[in-house]
C-alpha cells in the first residue's frame, strides 16, 4: 500500500505524520504562538525520525528556548509551562477546527515525546459555541420579558418570610442548648486554644509521639506526625512539636524513609486557619512505616502544592505535579495531582481514609512516589476509627472550640 495512508497493521505512515505536524503548525490555534509552534516542530520531527530519546526538558529548554548550557531545569520551569500550554492548546485545536483530521498529535503528561493517533472524524465544535442543552431552545433577541411589578413584591415577601423562619430556627435552637446544658448540670464552656480536648471538632486526641521519649513499643492511635515540622528546617533535629490553632500537638517528622524536607516559610496557604502546617513538607520518592497497635484508624493526609502555580509561572499548575500513594502496598490515591484535587494552587487540601489496619508486621505502610515533579506531603494523622464509617465532624460556627454539656468537642469553622 503506497506510503500516506494506514498500512495493514494500522500504523500510520511517515507521510501522515508529517501532514498531522504541518496541518498543526498552519492553524489558527498556533497561529500567534510561535515558541509553542517551534517546540512542537522540534519534538515532532525527532520522533518521526525515531530520535526520541533526544527529547528531554533539558535539550527543549536548550535548543528550542535557547537557555545556557547548563541551566537548571529545576530552577527554570519554562519548558513545563510551555508544555503546559501546548497540550492545552492541542486539545483545543482537534476540538474544533482540526476535529476532521485523521491524525492527530498528543503530547502526553509526564513526557515531551509526541504520540500520533488516528481519530474518526467529528464535527468541529466552535470554539465559542454557547453551552445549550439540544433539548433546550437558544433564546432569542427579544424573547425575554421584562419583570413585572409583582414580582418584585413577591421577591419580597419571600425573602422576609425566610428571615423570620431563620429567626425562629435560631431561637428554638439556643432553648435547646439551654435546656440541655441545664440538665446536664454543667453549662457549655469554650476550650482555649492549648486545651488538648480542642480536637477540631472530633473526638479528644492524646499525643504520645514526642521528641527523645518512646511512650510503649507503639505508637498511639490518636498521634498526629507532621512531616517535617517547620521549626525544624533541613537539620533534621528531633527536639520539637508544633501546637495548632486548634490545641493539637504534631509531632516531629519521623518513621520515613527517603524523601527530602521543603520548607516555604512565608507562603500564603488559603482554605485554613493554620496555613504554618502546609509551609512545609516531604517531597520526592518515600515512604513512612509507622508503628501501630491493632486495631481500626481513620487516616487524613494533609496537602498544599506552594511550589507549582502562579508564583513559578504563568498557568495554575495543574499537570506539574503527579503520585501515586500506597497504603500496605495497596493502591490509595493511583495519580494525585494536589492542584487539580483542591482545585487551585496554594490550598489546604485534605483526605480521608477509613478502615485503616496496620499490616501484619505491626506497622502502617505508606508509600509516596512521583509520577510527574515528585510526591509531596505537609502532613499525615491517624486517629481511632469507626469500622465502616467517618468518625463525627462537629462543627460551631464561630472562631473558637467548645465542649457541651454531654462531653462532645466541637471544632471551630475552618471551611
């Protein structure tokens, strides 16, 4: 079969390939972005020319975006931001006005060697098309009528019917708690900001993990291990914890086994009250095997990405970042990417697992590896769990803790 069109074994010819680059490089989507049209001509051809092990960030940053000899891709992100940009810009390119082609070109996250795939043809889609239901007619030029009078006054009513059902709702709510704190026999108190029992709204946690003393052979069920603690920087020193706004003691960063410490002093983290704990973590390939007693925990893991974003370039860093976790060599989180997962770059970001069991040896394994950038971790808490389901969340809509007259912790608002 003459050479430009699929052979018997479904590949795709030279010729195709080097048509899918030229159509590529012609269209409007590439017409203004010359550096994205010049890295896609260098890492196309050394493919098509099977010269793909040539493609790296380096030789991109080097040939293509002409930095020194030398230069740090660590230091310089610009090759990921402009790969960033390209797979963004494809995508919307065999969208719309390539969506016919019968080959297109993908640059697929965590490398910069393309792929080229054969796609059915599909109708363009503008790329400004209004997002409307088909069943759902599109509004025309005059068809909207203008609001009457009465509805304004129905609006009215309906918003000062509300506010008095709120009104009652609070009302009957404070006689409640009255009631209950009378028969109780004790009144509600508010816990201070060192009280222990100040637990964020879940059940009272006991810290046992602290520097130089080894409590039992285990470690406590109700122990929290920030990794690494910020006043700790990169010395590595086991002598400090770290009291939250909420009363909770973390314990120094231990039970690791690789990895090394970031520290971002200074760095805005939204999304919390306590942004201290996500200046800092564990970054690259490791693991934790923390030792545990028998029994059911409930696991969170504490993210924030302060390194990729707007601060290191222009786009929101999604795609810089990617790990896989492990728990006892089972797959937890397969590809986590923390900007996608919070939905923006420098926000708290926080998940939880239950029915967590240490393996047979007596310890709880984690295992943390990179994907795309290394894996990254500010924090990680174990507490006593309930078989099959999330222990209680108790929140009070205030800035403060309390405990009820019935003993429960309620954790101030932080959402």
């Amino acid at each position: 079969m003459r050479d430009g069109v699929f052979n018997q074994t479904g590949e795709i010819s030279r010729t195709q390939k080097m048509d899918a680059l030229q159509a590529a490089l012609a269209s409007k989507t590439l017409a203004h972005s010359p550096q994205l049209c010049s890295i896609l001509r260098y890492v196309c051809e050394r493919a098509i020319d099977g010269r793909a092990e040539e493609i790296t960030e380096y030789t991109i940053g080097v040939e293509v975006l002409h930095r020194p000899e030398g230069y740090s891709s660590v230091e310089d992100p610009s090759v990921r931001k402009r790969a960033y940009e390209l797979r963004q810009k494809l995508n919307l390119l065999y969208a719309t006005e390539l969506a016919a082609t019968p080959v297109r070109i993908e640059i697929p996250k965590g490398s910069y060697a393309p792929l080229f795939r054969a796609q059915a043809a599909t109708e363009p889609v503008p790329a400004t098309a209004p997002l409307v239901p088909a069943d759902q007619p599109q509004e025309k030029p005059g068809d909207t009528m203008p609001p009457r009078e009465t509805d304004h006054v129905l609006s009215r009513k309906r918003v000062v019917l509300a506010l008095i059902i709120i009104l009652l709702i609070v009302a009957a709510g404070a006689w409640l708690a009255f009631s209950r704190a009378n028969r109780a026999g004790t009144p509600p108190r508010q816990a201070s900001g060192g009280d222990p029992d100040a637990s964020a709204g879940r059940d009272p946690a006991v810290l046992l993990i602290r520097a130089g003393v080894q409590a039992s052979k285990y470690a406590d069920p109700l122990a929290h291990v920030l990794c690494p603690d910020r006043t700790l920087g990169c010395t590595g020193a086991q002598t400090s914890t770290y009291l939250d706004r909420f009363g909770q003691r973390w314990g120094f960063d231990q039970f690791f086994n690789g990895g090394t410490v970031a520290t971002r002093p200074g760095v805005p983290v939204y999304g919390t009250v306590d942004p201290t704990l996500y200046q800092s973590a564990r970054e690259g390939n490791f693991r934790y095997d923390i030792p545990a007693a028998p029994g059911i925990y409930e696991l969170h893991l504490h993210f924030a990405e302060t390194f990729w974003g707007y601060q290191t370039s222009d786009s929101d860093g999604v795609g810089f970042r990617g790990f896989s976790v492990t728990l006892n060599g089972a797959p937890l989180l397969p590809a986590l990417d923390i900007v996608a997962d919070a939905g923006a770059p420098n926000l708290a970001d926080e998940r939880v697992f239950t029915d967590v069991s240490p393996a047979s040896d007596g310890f709880i394994h984690l295992a943390f590896t990179g994907l795309q950038g290394g894996a990254s971790v500010s924090g990680i808490e174990l507490r006593s769990g309930i078989a099959g389901h999330m222990a209680p969340v108790r929140i009070a809509c205030g800035s403060q803790s309390y405990a009820d007259g019935e003993g429960r912790v309620w954790g101030p608002d932080r959402y």
